[in-house]
C-alpha cells in the first residue's frame, strides 16, 4: 500500500531535539492517561457509595430503590453501577 509507513521510517530523520520533545510528550501524555483513569476509578466508586447509602436510606424508611433502564425490546433492574460495567448482556 502506498503512502502507510512505519512510525519508526517516519521519526527517524528526525533531530534529536525533536525526539526529546517527543519522548516528554509522550510520558506527559502518559501521566494524564493514568491521572484520568484514576479519577474515572474514584467517580465510579464514588457513584457506588451515593446509590448504596441512598438505597439504605429509602430501606430504613421502609421503601425499595428500583433503578431501571428502559429499552423498546426489554427493561434492566440495576442493582450495583460496577456489575454493569462488567455485563456483557446488556
């Protein structure tokens, strides 16, 4: 195929100034992927804890929280956030 070229064939003429810009680039890039995930990590569990603390909250007051998707063909009890992410069946 023309025009499809390695990455290595591309960046090898290049200075090595602009490697070394390239390389703090790319743990940069690196370091706000991780910081990303880990926020994404403590939104979830954060998420968690609300729903759990509002479902033991409505138990103590003698009520159920349902929390339900509702799709044309069918409906989803969800019962804990985590377990979705994990469910391939939906």
């Amino acid at each position: 195929m023309t025009g499809h070229h390695q990455f290595k064939e591309l960046t090898k003429n290049f200075s090595p100034e602009r490697k070394a810009r390239r390389e703090e680039q790319k743990i940069k890039l690196e370091r706000e992927v991780t910081l990303y995930e880990l926020h994404q990590q403590f939104l979830e569990k954060q998420t968690e804890l609300y729903v759990n603390h509002l479902r033991e909250v409505i138990s103590a007051m003698g009520g159920e929280l349902i929390i339900k998707a509702s799709f044309p063909d069918r409906e989803v009890v969800i019962n804990s956030f985590s377990d979705l992410l994990e469910n391939d069946s939906i």
